[in-house]
C-alpha cells in the first residue's frame, strides 16, 4: 500500500488541526519530497542521526515532533550542522513532515494525553494555555496517590530521572496538570487551577523554589524523556488507519 504525500499532509493536518495554534515555527510538510509514500519514520526530533536512519532504511518520508525550522533560529544557510540535516533529505527525496504543538496538545495521541494514560489520570481534559490554545491536559487519580509513588511510577514511565519540588505538608496528589517539554514556568497555570502537581521536561532554579514555596508539587522528567510517546501514539494509529503502510520509530534520545 501507499499514500500520496498530499493526502498523508491532509490526514495529519485534519488530525492535529496546526491551524489552532500560535507555534514557534510551521507545522506539516516542511521538506517535500517524493509524492508516494510507502514507507514512514518516526523520531522525536530531526537530528542528522535520525535523518541518517531514516535515509539508511529507505523511508519516504520522516515524521517528528521537533522539525527543522524555528523562528528562534531566524534566517538560516545551509551550512554546518543544519546543512547535514537538510540536504541528506533533498537528495534522497524524503519529505518531512513536522508538528509541534499540536501534538503537544492533541487528546488523542498528543505528548501530555499519552503520558497521562500512562500515569493513570482520568477524566483528561486541555490544559495550559499558550496564546489562547491548550498545549497539555490536566486530570484526577481515582484515589490520592503519594508523591514519592509518583515521582517513581514517572521516573520509570519515562525510563529517566526525575527532579521533585516538594512542597511541606503536602504528602498526596489527587490532580495534575501536564505540559511536556520545555514548559517549566506553566506550573504557575496548575497553581492557578488548583491542581496538586504539576509534570513538563525541565525545570529552572527559580522555579524549582517558587513552585514548593508556591504549594505545588513540581516533577521535571526530562524534555526528550517526555515527549517521546505522542509520536509513539501517532505512529500506531498510522499504521492502524493505514494497514498497509509500514512505519518505524528512531530512537532520538537526548538525556536533557
């Protein structure tokens, strides 16, 4: 089986919806290459590792959460680094396609709702509001659960090792707030909503502080870390909703 580029664009356009959200760079096609695809990647991020990987395996096009153009960077030439990503797709017509918040957010196979099934929350709904879009979800344990049992069920979830601002006197959680990645101020949105913790990828020395003095408990589990199973759950309901495809997942770790 194969899908033409332009209906795989459609199917994961109409799926995350990019348009709902004001993201740091584009999301969707953002290399294109050959129109029929038979066989897709999946990373984290575009790396020249994963690109390489995916290059090796003859895939037709690469899918991450972490694509190769950032307003941050600004105006780019195709050089160094950057260049080692890029070209390696050109030459070998692989499109890549990236999406960011979107998935992030999604309710379906999104970073936050995946790792909240994982941790066993109920009742998910959006959460964390970034100009005007939820990009994580927030929900509740079926009965209050120890901080410390979180902190370990997370850190083997996630296979990574996680940091804990505790606040005093405040041994259960009972709702949670999440926003993978690099969301580490948000915790004060958790706050705001009265939820009892709070889970994203990093954590600053200010906030680290703030949050326990704040009343909150903080768990930073790694950015990479976190966000590794929205494109896990993206590449399943590919391969679900397009049988005849075949996927594949590069692992690209990063211990940040």
């Amino acid at each position: 089986m194969s899908i033409e580029t332009s209906a795989l664009s459609t199917y994961l356009n109409e799926l995350l919806i990019p348009g709902e959200f004001s993201d740091y760079g584009p999301n969707g096609l953002q290399i294109e290459g050959k129109q029929e695809i038979k066989k897709i990647a999946f990373a984290v991020s575009a790396t020249k590792d994963s690109v390489q990987k995916a290059v090796e395996k003859k895939a037709d096009a690469l899918i991450v959460h972490h694509g190769l153009f950032w307003k941050f960077h600004g105006t780019r030439t195709l050089t160094g680094t950057f260049a080692k990503r890029v070209i390696p797709l050109v030459r070998n017509d692989i499109n890549l396609f990236g999406y960011h918040l979107p998935l992030d957010a999604n309710m379906v196979v999104g970073n936050a709702a995946t790792l909240a099934r994982k941790l066993g929350l109920s009742l998910l709904e959006p959460f964390g509001d970034y100009k005007g879009s939820p990009t994580g979800v927030k929900g509740v344990f079926s009965k209050p659960v120890k901080a410390l049992d979180i902190k370990s069920k997370l850190a083997e979830v996630l296979n990574h090792e996680v940091i804990h601002s505790c606040p005093e006197n405040s041994p259960e959680i009972s709702s949670m707030g999440i926003i993978t990645g690099g969301a580490n101020s948000e915790w004060v949105q958790a706050l705001g909503q009265g939820l009892d913790a709070y889970i994203t990828g990093e954590i600053s020395e200010h906030d680290w502080h703030e949050a326990s003095e704040g009343g909150i408990h903080f768990f930073a589990g790694g950015h990479h870390a976190t966000e590794q199973f929205g494109i896990q759950a993206l590449m399943e309901k590919i391969r679900d909703d397009h049988s005849g495809l075949e996927v594949f997942y590069i692992d690209s770790s990063n211990p940040a």
